[in-house]
C-alpha cells in the first residue's frame, strides 16, 4: 500500500504575525510549523502504515524552509519525502496539479491530507488533487482505518457520525482527528537526520505552469474596530437590550 | 495551573551564534553531529518534559511517595512517564552508542537535557541523572563483566543507579565512614554498613537499583585514602553463584541483596524524590576502580552531579521566571506613577511598575547570563577528551574552576530568583495553586547538595586557584584578557566591555590577597570564600553577557537581539555593582567573624 499525505508548512499558531504593505510579512514569522489538521493526518497515515504496512510519502509544495517539516514529518515516521518547489506558485489549482503529479508519481493510492490549512483556510487542496488523480474524496474525516481492499472513514455529520465506506484510490481530508500526532522519539530524529528529501520541480512533474486565471484585484484591511460602549447602573438596562437586538443582533 | 515553555531559542541563539558549538567540537567524534540535528533534539526533549514530565510535578509534590514495610512505592504517573522517557529514548543522550545511548555531546545532554528536565518536573530528573552518574564512572573506571552487564541498562533507564557516600557521623568528613567491605576469596565483596540522605535509594520505578557505595577494605590507611568504591545491586542476579557476572541472564533473585531501607526522609520540597537510609547488610558487592582508590571516582561522579545540580538551580528559576511573567501580564493593579496607561480599566498592568520590572529582569537576566555559561562549560567539558593538549588541557582547567561556581551561584541565584518570582506574585505567589511556592521549596535543595555551597566555596578558593600553580585561573585570563583588549576600541561595546574589564581587575586582585593573607591565616580565606565565590560568579556571567552583546551589536532593529543588549545593559548596571560590596566584604577579613566570643552566640 503507497500512503500519500500531503503536508503545508504555515506561521505556527502562536508565532506573531506582521503585515507589511498589506501583506503577512513571512520574513518576520517567528516560528512555521506543520498545518494542525495536516498533523491529523499525518497521524492517521501513521497509524495505517502500522496497521496494514506500505511506505508513507510526505509531499509539500512551499520555499526551501519546509525540508524542516518534512524531516520533522520523518522523525515520526514518514519514510519518502518531496519538496516541490514553489517557484512563487500562489493558485490554488497549480499547487493541486503539482501535488497531484507528485502522488501520481509516487504511485501512492490512499492519499491524506488536512481540511484546510491554517494560513489561507481555502479548503480546496483535498478536493482539487482528488479530482485530478481520479480518486473518490471522503472530506471533514476524523478517523480511518483499512478494511478488506478499501477504507472505512469516520465523521460527524449535523445530525450524529458518518460511516463511510471507500475502495481506492481513495482521497481523505482531516478534520480533528482521533489522535494528536504523536511526539517523535530519539530514535526517530536520528534515522530522520539521515533521510533524503527530493526536491523536484515542475518541469521534473511535467506539469506546465501556464499564467495564473486568478489575480488578486485589490486588497483592503479589516474594518478597524468600533470603540467599546460602557453603560452603568440599572437604568441602562433598556439601553443595552435594544443595542444588543438592533445593532449587534445578538438577541 | 503552572505554564513552561522550553527556551529553545534561548539556546538556539547560544549554540549557533554565540558559542559556535558544532564547530568546538570538530574532531571529538562526534561527526555526525550537526546543528540541524541538535535543533531536532532540543525541540523533540523540550516537546517530552512538557507533555510527559510537566503535568505530574505538581502531583508529585501534592501525592508524593509512599514509604511502607522497607519499599517505596511511586505514583503511578511517575511510572508511567519515566516509561516513556525509556521508551522515546530520552533519558540515553548522554550516554555512548555501543550501550545502546545516542553519544551527543555534554552541552545538550548534561546542560539542556538537565535544565529541560528539572524544569518540567525536578523530582522525575534526578532519577536518571543519577544513573548516568553511575554509568560513567563505572564505564570509565569498572570492570569489563561489569560494564558489559550493567551499562545497557543503566543508559536505557530500566536499570536505576545511586551514589552512597554520606552515613549518619559523616557528611562532609567523608575520612570518618565506617562501612565495612571485607573480601571473598571470588574477588567479589562483602558490603556492611549505613548509609543516610540516598537520593532514590529505594524506589519501584526500576526492576532493580545498582548503589555505588564508598566503604572501607582492610589494609587501606586511615582518612579518605582508604576509601574504596564499590557496585552493590539491590538483587543479585539470580544464576550468579561467585566472581564476577560475565555471560549470565538478566533474571533477578527474588531475594534482596542485604540491601533494605529503613526509611524515607520528610522533606522541605521534592516530595516525589526519595531520600533513603539504606542498610546494607553483607551485601555482596564488587569493586570499581583501585582498591583504595574510591575517592577520585567518586569525585567523578560528583563534578559531574555539581554540575547537573547548578542547573537544576537554573531550571527552577526559569520555569519560576515564566509564571512569574505570566501572571504579572494578567495582573493590573496601581496606575503608572508618570500617568495612567490604561484608561479603560481599573488599574494598569503591574509591568508599568519600576520594581516589578526590577524583579522580573534579575531574575531574567541572571537566568540567561547562567545559561550561557552552562553552555560553554558543556562545550569545555567535551573539549576535555581532545587529544590535542592546546585544546584539552585548558577545557580541563576551566572545568575545574567553574565546577563550583555553577554549583554555587547557579544555586544561590535559583533559590533567590524563585523567592522573586514569589514577590513579583505577591500573595499568588504564597499559593500553591500558582506553583511558584513548590518552585521556592524544590529547589532550596540545591544549595545543600553535592557539598554545600560554603564547601563548593572553599573548593574554589583553597583548592582551585591554587592548583598547580594557578594555572587554572591562568586559563580563564588569557581569553577574557583577550576579548576586553579586541573590544576596547569599539565604542558601542564600551559600555559592556569597561565594566568587564574593571571586573577582571579587581577578580585579580582580590585572589591575589586571598592567597596572600590566606597562607599567613587560613580563615582569611575561609572567611571571605562565598563572597569570592559570588565576586567571580559575577565576573563569569560579565563576560557572557560581554560576549552575547558583542554578537547582538551585529543584528541591532531585530527584537530579539534589541531586548538581548537591554538585557546586557540592565546586567552591568543592577546586578553587576554587587562586587562592589563583595570584595569590601573580603577585604575586610575573619576578624569581625572570629573576635565574636563563642559562648555569646
């Protein structure tokens, strides 16, 4: 069985964000790390591989500072990675042809990915890859395991949890999942130090980058904050309720 | 709820920008050893002692162990996570590859391995520091059958190790002990004797426990030079019959070895670390080293556990330092005195007070200036094993004279900083819900361990100074010597490098009347050592905080290094001017100490 999970390096979750000429400065972010529900995954591909064997190939498609995840990804067990280079790939539908030629390359059949990532949240990476490998995409799964020739993948749905059943080649996007991607051991980080990361390009997955038929048009910031409003004493009371209902819509 | 984060940055910054510590130790066998890797080790050991040892240090002091019919028995969470550090293979870092341990070098597994650990959880880390105490001086001193039965287990953790120096009449005169080891005729031992104050002398985290136990031969002179060192396991192996242990199973005897503990010490703080009276009653042992010849081994051991307890002293006050920090972020009370902050709430953020600022920043600065000194002395004490003497001998030399001044002014600093952190939380800080107060009562320790700080005193000025011939301190001269006089014209260093270098004079001058007065009249000496002891203490972390501005000058407009040379700053002007009244103090002599009539104290 080839597991392939597909992995992004964002700003950490606490790392401090600045924003230069209207963009997230990402020379300032202090720490990167691994996206949260690509940990999830990551986890799941572990567990997988535990149950039922095959190779894991972690795949990510960013700058030169995400063969710090990838090896981060080995110490806990991934056993091939690739770095595609981004070459400033910024659409959402180029970075899906690249990691979809990276997985088809790999030869991999069961492929995991997070949900959405953390730092742009678009949600269209599983999906996307799914369509061009031809593969089934089960979305928003929190557990997976393997049963006779295909999966069962488990998820909440608005009215209790899903059981969902799938043959490969088979497409999985985490929500939370089950288990917390487990911390790597000594012996991890030591045979993850020795581990080769192939750094391929587009030309190496024969996909051609053409122009992008997404621009960004303009961009403007948040509307700044209205100023808090402070009312005191019991009086106040018919006061607050009306805001409450007219202007914040709250009740 | 207590907060901790491991200050990997912190030495981030110290190993690759300060210290160079991968290219210090080019050539000590360590070749595969590179920044990436020791990156990965400090982020994946920081990850551990959070998950795993954090959450059971404040258990531990609140359920602590259980003394019952001569056993120990741990909290089950203790088990559970010293499992973990063997199973994720934690607690092997410092020992070497053919053990099974993973052979890094001192600086991550004796300096960030310690202060990570006794960060998290202070009573969990003695445990295996302890052990790999053992393991080295019997992998170094022991035996082969001994190394090769007792080593693997001992890296791994599944074997447990103490050292059994102390006995009811005899502390620090170690000469006076009365532990008896009469010989068998199969070269193996016959250990009687008690022993008191034994750190994890009894436990049941470990299948078996290994003692190394200092005891008396016949036929040895009187005092500390007939003291022999010897291996006594809790339970002996169960097919060993005579001699030594080559070739035979693991299995144990169920029986003990003679080996029983009569007690468990009621302690201040580290409620989950035992402090045993162990008996040992014709037990079989067997000697590591010379006959006779304990003592210099057993140094070993305890240079080494000098070492680890100085940080421990660091490893509290930082982990104290960061709920410090954080409550007082949360707190607002008072307004600024030059104006109200914060208009829309009730009082500002205690940070607008002066002498909050004054608390946090001692304890800050002095927590970082230690650190960087801790690192540099693990990067000496792997130079120590060069072959190249220009290298080695000024490791050594170094290493012996900064061995009781970590031990003692890291400690000293550790129990001030978190009696700080105390008072920057008022009367939080009282509360144990905050965890400061069990920070304040685990470490008090430190200043006692391994030789009180007055002895750590006395070593360093009657013994380490003097060492052949002053060399020692020659060592430490030459490169400080060096840095001030290649700084003294760069105008920005100015202010770090003059107060270094009036520092290094008055330290020159200062020994050089201890050794004089000290010849004509020993309590000149004795009476001025712990503020010697402090004086240098200060003049070591001047020359650090010296040397990480130097590197912070080069990246000034980045927050990090910008808050790095404030820090420096605040170092040289409200901490530093302590030598001031030290050596005033020193000077002053023994006579307002020893003119005092006894019989009115």
């Amino acid at each position: 069985m080839g597991i392939a999970v597909l992995l992004k390096q964002v700003p950490d979750t606490t790392a401090k964000i600045s924003v230069s000429g209207d963009r997230v400065d990402e020379t300032a972010v202090s720490k990167w790390s691994m996206s949260p529900y690509d940990e999830y995954a990551l986890e799941a591909a572990l567990q997988l591989k535990e149950a039922g064997g095959g190779d894991i190939v972690a795949i990510t498609c960013g700058p030169i500072r995400a063969t710090k995840m990838l090896t981060d990804a080995a110490a806990v067990g991934v056993d091939n990675l690739i770095l595609i280079q981004d070459e400033g790939v910024t659409d959402s539908t180029h970075v899906q042809s690249l990691l979809a030629a990276a997985v088809k390359r790999s030869g991999s059949d069961v492929v995991l990915c997070g949900k959405q990532a953390a730092d742009t949240n678009g949600g269209s990476t599983g999906p996307g890859v799914s369509h061009l490998i031809g593969a089934a995409c089960v979305g928003m799964i929190s557990e997976v395991y393997a049963e006779g020739d295909g999966f069962i993948a488990l998820r909440a749905s608005p009215t209790g949890n899903e059981r969902v059943e799938v043959s490969r080649p088979c497409l999985f996007t985490f929500d939370k999942g089950a288990t917390e991607l487990r911390r790597p051991n000594v012996r991890g980080i030591m045979m993850a130090k020795k581990k080769q990361i192939e750094t391929v390009t587009s030309d190496d997955l024969g996909v051609a980058i053409g122009t992008s038929s997404v621009s960004l048009q303009s961009h403007s910031p948040p509307p700044v904050k209205p100023p808090g409003q402070k009312f005191e004493g019991a009086d106040s009371v018919p006061v607050v309720v009306a805001k409450l209902r007219d202007e914040a819509n709250v009740i | 709820m207590t907060v901790w984060e491991p200050p990997i940055r912190e030495y981030d910054f110290l190993f690759n920008e300060v210290f160079n510590a991968i290219e210090s130790i080019e050539g000590l066998g360590f070749e595969d050893f590179d920044a990436d890797y020791l990156a990965m080790l400090t982020e994946g050991w920081g990850m551990h002692a959070k998950e795993v040892w954090l959450p059971i240090n404040e258990l531990g002091d609140k359920v602590g162990l259980k003394f019952e019919d001569g056993n120990i028995s741990m909290p089950q969470e203790f088990k559970d996570a010293y499992r973990k550090g063997i199973d994720e293979g934690w607690l092997a870092t410092a020992c070497k590859p053919e053990h099974g341990g993973m052979g890094v070098p001192t600086f991550f597994s004796s300096v960030t391995w310690s202060e990570f650990g006794t960060s998290a959880c202070m009573a969990l880390s003695v445990l295996p520091a302890l052990s790999i105490g053992v393991y080295e001086v019997l992998t170094s001193n022991g035996r082969q059958d001994l190394v090769d039965y007792f080593a693997p287990s001992l890296a791994s953790g599944e074997l447990a190790g103490t050292m059994c120096l102390t006995e009811p009449h005899a502390g620090t005169d170690l000469g006076i002990i009365t532990t008896r080891a009469e010989p068998e005729d199969d070269g193996s031992y016959r250990i009687s004797g008690t022993k008191i104050f034994i750190t994890y002398g009894e436990h049941d985290m470990t299948d078996n426990i290994v003692h190394l136990v200092l005891a008396k031969a016949p036929g040895g002179p009187e005092g500390t030079r007939g003291i022999s060192l010897f291996l006594v396991p809790k339970y002996l192996p169960a097919e060993w019959e005579s001699g030594g242990v080559e070739g035979i199973s693991h299995d144990l005897v169920p029986e003990h070895n003679g080996v029983t503990c009569s007690g468990s010490e009621e302690k201040m703080g580290l409620h989950a670390s035992p402090t045993c009276v162990m008996n040992f009653d014709d037990s079989v042992g067997w000697l590591v080293g010379p006959l006779h010849g304990g003592m210099p081994l057993m140094f070993q051991m305890m240079n080494r556990e000098r070492l680890a307890t100085g940080i421990m002293g660091l490893g509290l006050a930082e982990i104290a330092y960061q709920n410090a920090l954080a409550w007082s972020r949360d707190r607002r009370q008072g307004r600024d005195l030059r104006g109200i902050r914060d208009p829309n709430k009730p009082a500002d953020n205690i940070l607008v007070h002066p002498d909050v600022r004054r608390m946090l920043l001692e304890a800050k600065v002095n927590n970082e200036g230690c650190r960087a000194l801790a690192v540099w002395t693990g990067i000496l004490i792997d130079q120590m094993n060069s072959d190249d003497p220009e290298v080695a001998e000024p490791a050594e030399a170094l290493v012996a004279l900064f061995t009781p001044i970590i031990k003692a002014h890291f400690t000293d600093l550790g129990c001030e900083t978190c009696s700080t952190c105390m008072q920057v939380m008022g009367g939080a800080g009282y509360c144990s819900e905050f965890g400061v107060e069990q920070f304040y009562r685990d470490v008090r320790i430190s200043k006692i361990w391994e030789g009180t700080n007055g002895i750590q005193a006395l070593d360093l000025a009657g013994r380490k100074i003097t060492q052949n011939m002053g060399k020692n301190l020659r060592h430490l001269m030459w490169p400080l010597t060096e840095f001030i006089e290649k700084n003294r014209d760069i105008p920005e260093m100015g202010e770090f490098n003059k107060p270094l270098h009036q520092g290094v004079r008055g330290l020159q001058q200062i020994t050089l009347l201890m050794i004089a007065e000290g010849m004509a009249n020993p309590h000149f000496l004795a009476a001025g050592a712990t503020d010697y002891c402090r004086y240098f203490g200060n003049v070591l972390l001047g020359y650090m905080w010296a040397k990480m501005a130097k590197v912070c000058l080069e990246r000034q407009g980045e927050p990090f290094y910008d808050a790095k040379l404030a820090s420096a700053r605040f170092f040289f002007k409200r901490i530093y001017p302590e030598t001031i009244s030290l050596a005033a103090k020193i000077q002053s002599g023994p006579k307002t100490l020893m003119d005092y009539p006894a019989e009115m104290f």
